[in-house]
C-alpha cells in the first residue's frame, strides 16, 4: 500500500507540473485491486458522458430492445440544428443516413455531438441513466443532450465566444457545476468500463463489437500518449470543456494485464491550447498502472 | 416616570411577544405545562399565566388544557407555525449583532500576491481607508495558490490574484494585464533603444519566476515568447528582485518582469506591441461579495491600473479551437 501512496503522490505532483488540478481512479478489471485520488468526487463529465450512451445502445440491443442496425435520417442543414462540435456530422452539411451503431462509431471516434445527440434521442435520457442505475452506477447521471450542454455555455458567455477564455465568464459556467450537468465519479466510469470489458453490460458479439467501438478514437493526445508502445492497446473516450480535459478508457497488456482508468482534469490557465495539460492525462494514468501492475 | 421614546416601547413590546412565544412553543412542544415549566426553570403557575396573557393579546385560544396536558387548538397550530418562522428570524438577528460585537464583522481579510511593487500596495491601503473609514483591512501577501487555498477554506474574504488561477468556488472581477519587458544590464546592446522586439530576445538566457511556484503561468508565458518569435537558449529560476538583477548584472543573461523602476545598472524596457502580459484580477468565494469586498475590489481595479501599470484588455485575442479540442466556441 506504501507503494501505491507513493504513486498517488506522483500523480498528484504531475498534476501541479501541468498547471491542473486532477481526480483519477484506475482499477485491475480481473482482481479489483484499485489506486485513487478523490476517487467519489463528482465530475461534470463532459463528452465522457457519451461512453454511458454507447453503453447503453448496446445492452439495450443485447435484450432486443432496440435494433443497432436502425437507420436514421439526417436532414441536410439547416433543415434541423446539429449540435455544436468541430468533427463528424456536426461539421457536415448534407443529408445522410446512418444506423444507430454507425452513430455511435462516430460520437466515439472524433466526439462527434450531433451523432451523440441523434443516439440521446432515440435511447432518451432516462433509459441511459436507467441502463447505469442497473449497473450499480448511482451517481451516474446525464441530465441534457450535448445541444442542451452548449446551450447553456453560450447563454453564460452571453454568446461572446472570446469570453470562454475569460476567467470570470469561465468560473460561473453551468457546464462546469457537476449538480447542474452530466456527471458522474472517476470510479464510477472506471466501473461502467471494467463491467463492458467483463462482459457484464452486455455479452458474445454485442460486448466483442462495443469493446472495438471504443477503441476507435482518433486522438492520441491524452490517455494513448502515455502509453506509447506498439503492443499495449489503448481504448478510450475523451471529455473536454473549458479548462476542463478528461479521459476514460481501459489499457491492455499483452501479458492479460488490464486496466480501467478515468482521469478528470480541470486547468488553471483558461487557453485552449494546453499540450502539457493533455499529456498529464496519459502521464498520471501509466503512473497507476504501473503502481498496480508492480 | 419619565416619558419613553416610542422606539423603546416598541422595542419593549416586541421583547415580551418574543419571550411569551417562546414560552408558548415550549409548551406546545412538551404539551405539558408541568415539563414545560421545568425546561424553562419557572413556576407552573407563572408560565400558565403568561400563556394566558399571550391568550388574552392575541384574542384567541391556543391550547386545551386537559387532564394528561396541553393539546394545540386548530389557531394553536396556526400561531405555533408563525411562532417558529419569528423566533427563527429573531435568532438570526440576535447572531449577527453577536458577530458585529465580536468584530467579525468591518475587518476584511485581503491579500496581494509577491511583487506588486511597494507603492501599488502603499495605495490600495490609502484608497481603501479613504473609502471605508469605519472599516479594518488586514492585508497580507501571499502567491495566488496560498490565496486560492485560503479563500476556499474561508479565512480570507478577497484577494488579488494572478491568472492563471484555479476557478472552483471563486468568483473574479475584471481581468487586467500587466506588461511584461526586458530587465537588462545598462550596458546591454539591446538597452539602448527604448522598446525592444521579443524575437530579440531569441538565443539569451532568459530569467523567471521558478516554475513551481506557478507552472501555469511560467508555461503560458514561454508559450507566448514563442508566439512572438522568442527561442531562449535557457531559462533560469530567480525567486525576488535581487536574485533576479543579480543574474541580469553578471551579464548575458535577460529578465522578464513587470515595469521595474531603472537602477544600479540595470534598466527596463518595454517589449514592442505588448506581447508578453499577466493577467490579474480580483478574486472572492462565489456568492460571497458583501459591500466590503466589493469596495475592496473596486478600489483594487482603480489603483492597479494608477500604480502597478495594469491596464484593461489590448483588444480580443483571436481563439482557434482544434478539432480535438472537443468544445466549439
């Protein structure tokens, strides 16, 4: 245990090396074993929260609930609103179709909030907060869909986009108030993800294609960029709002080793553009992994 | 008897409502007049007259006096609820005329962060006494991490604070950026015209607040040197004015500060276009702005911009978000 405090205080120096304060939880998915910093704090999750909602798409298909392969249609802009995002469908223009699992390849892979949003629709927030609820994930909660989210950062930036850099405007952001937006707690996401990798939210080829899912994310920046080697898998979904990095996803060893990590950052500095801000993420993570694996 | 002031009536009479309804709610409590006199340390027959008293003012029945104890009426009931909003607001009042005696309240707890320069200081302890003769400011120095640490755990109502500065639970006042320029040896090539471009900088060694201290800070302002064209070939760690002109006098190397009065051999010059600031604001625990500190931080705004060359915003700077950024703007 000396060791594993040994690690928490090197995580927590990283943390101060790169002007953030973070909270993270790693666990062994096959012994339990666990390492933590404010491992029950309340989080606003961000677009960590769209790991619930892929979750969800699939153990509701796991019970013939839903069917995955569902088409949606997406109406060319400005037919309806797309929500707010710099990737995917929210930066596109014309009208598609895409089925229900696409959508979530999408909302996985470059954070795509319209695809993400399109998902909140057809599964709805109760049935997503439901489906975590049944995991045992009490604190789990998402009360609006991305558009909403935005909405709400606009409406306190008083639609000055500049005025998110502003540390005034920055602090009394909503979307920042874990009581007033999606939220949950770093064991709890390191929770939802050990029981996707232990078959637990959903079993045979629907947990085979979740897990591959969710391996399917573009950037390497943060939770990847700490475990920069050819034969160690990295899965994972990102979070982001201003000052705000998170990361969640699960590492996997050659050796079997696997590790479910969140880490939940918030950044003194107000910049968009913080490279340090998003290493510390994978820097902290192998830190615990490495604690837990020795 | 002399005549009373009709304040003092007043105030009279509402003392007696009070201690009759605290007397009733007691009463009501223990619906009995035996306990309830016990509680009270009194006669039972004194506390049955004053409830009678009370009884009698208000013009209604409030208890039914029976063989096992006192039952509430339906008014009863009505007046118990009104009984507990009074004396509730009363325990208020009497709490915060405690806190007012005991000085809590009229001191104001504020702090500075290292280096604003003595008469920058000197002025916001002159301007404030100006401003609030009945008040007392305890001013004290700390580095934004101490003050962010204290205004969360309560022992301090307001500070001046460097961004970058971790939000939670704080509340800002408007942003102000100090300037940053070149502290060189008077001998130095570079000091002979009055301002200096950052790219001239590229190659020197460059002096600093030590990292630690403030990572954010110290990164964000290497970063900008680089926006401006400025590659240091190091970068070292002076920690106060003296350490810090002493490495500038050995010669070579080059210190970022804010706008340092001219003296034993070195000097100070400005960066052209103003590429290099930091930024302060004023800092308190959310929700929490009394009078005091929003006269502390009006006053700071004011003296900030007269004597520590603060000054607003140059112009909006442009953000470009990246696609892994996450967030649109």
């Amino acid at each position: 245990m000396t060791a594993h405090a040994a690690a928490r205080r090197r995580i927590t120096a990283a943390f101060a090396d790169a002007g953030v304060t973070g909270l993270l939880h790693a666990v062994d998915i096959d012994t339990g074993t666990a390492l933590g910093i404010g491992s029950d704090t309340l989080v606003p999750t961000a677009s960590v929260h769209k790991l619930c909602l892929v979750a969800t798409l699939y153990r509701q298909s796991s019970l013939g609930l839903i069917d995955p392969t569902r088409p949606v249609e997406i109406p060319a802009i400005p037919a309806e609103d797309r929500a707010p995002g710099a990737t995917g469908l929210s930066v596109m223009r014309d009208a598609a179709r895409l089925s229900l699992r696409d959508l979530a390849s999408l909302a996985v892979a470059v954070s795509d909030n319209t695809a993400a949003d399109l998902l909140w629709d057809a599964l709805g927030l109760d049935t997503v907060n439901a489906t975590m609820t049944g995991l045992g994930l009490t604190r789990t909660h998402a009360v609006q869909t991305m558009r909403e989210l935005f909405a709400t950062v606009r409406e306190d930036a008083a639609g000055e986009p500049a005025a998110l850099t502003d540390p005034a405007v920055v602090a009394r952001l909503r979307a920042l108030d874990p009581t007033r937006t999606n939220r949950s707690t770093p064991r709890e996401i390191t929770a939802l993800l050990a029981a996707v990798w232990r078959d637990e939210v959903c079993a045979g080829e629907y947990g085979e294609e979740l897990r591959a899912l969710l391996g399917l994310q573009a950037w390497s920046h943060r939770l990847a960029a700490g475990f920069p080697f050819d034969d160690v898998r990295v899965s994972g979904k990102t979070g982001s709002l201003p000052t705000l990095r998170h990361e969640a996803g699960v590492v996997e060893y050659p050796d079997g080793g696997r590790y479910a990590v969140a880490v939940f950052t918030r950044a003194a500095s107000t910049d968009v553009t913080l490279p340090a801000a998003d290493a510390v993420i994978g820097g902290a993570a192998r830190i615990a992994v490495d604690a837990l694996r020795a | 008897m002399a005549m009373k002031g009709i304040g003092e009536c007043l105030s009279l009479l509402l003392m007696d409502l009070l201690l009759h309804l605290r007397y009733f709610r007691t009463v009501a409590e223990e619906q009995h007049f035996g306990r309830a006199a016990a509680l009270l340390r009194m006669a039972q027959p004194s506390l049955s007259q004053r409830i009678q008293r009370l009884e009698r003012e208000l013009g209604v029945r409030l208890l039914d006096r029976g063989a096992r104890g006192a039952t509430l009426t339906p008014a009863g009931r009505l007046v118990l609820a009104e009984t507990d909003l009074l004396l509730a607001a009363a325990d208020r009042l009497a709490a915060t005329v405690a806190r007012v005696h005991s000085g809590a309240v009229g001191t104001l707890r504020a702090a500075v962060p290292p280096g604003l320069g003595a008469t920058a200081v000197a002025a916001l302890l002159t301007a404030f006494r100006a401003h609030s003769p009945g008040a007392t400011l305890e001013l004290r120095e700390l580095p934004t991490a101490d003050q962010t640490a204290e205004l969360t755990a309560g022992t301090l109502d307001v500070g001046i604070v460097r961004h970058p500065c971790p939000a939670p639970g704080l509340a800002f006042g408007p942003t102000l950026h100090q300037p940053l320029g070149a502290l060189l040896a008077a001998g130095d090539p570079l000091a002979g015209p009055p301002e200096l471009p950052a790219a001239a900088l590229t190659g020197r060694d460059l002096v600093l607040f030590p990292r630690a201290e403030a990572p954010a800070l110290h990164d964000e302002t290497l970063t900008a040197c680089a926006r401006h064209g400025c590659t240091p070939a190091t970068v070292l760690a002076a920690n106060g004015p003296d350490f810090t002109r002493g490495l500038v006098l050995s010669g070579g190397a080059v210190a970022l500060v804010p706008r340092t009065p001219d003296e034993a051999g070195t000097v100070w010059r400005p960066l052209r276009g103003t590429p290099l600031t930091w930024r302060t604001s004023t800092a308190w625990p959310e929700g929490k702005d009394s009078p005091a500190v929003r006269l502390f931080t009006d006053t700071a705004h004011a003296v900030l911009r007269e004597h520590a060359d603060m000054r607003t915003a140059p112009s909006a700077r442009m953000v470009f978000p990246r696609p892994a950024s996450e967030f649109p703007l």
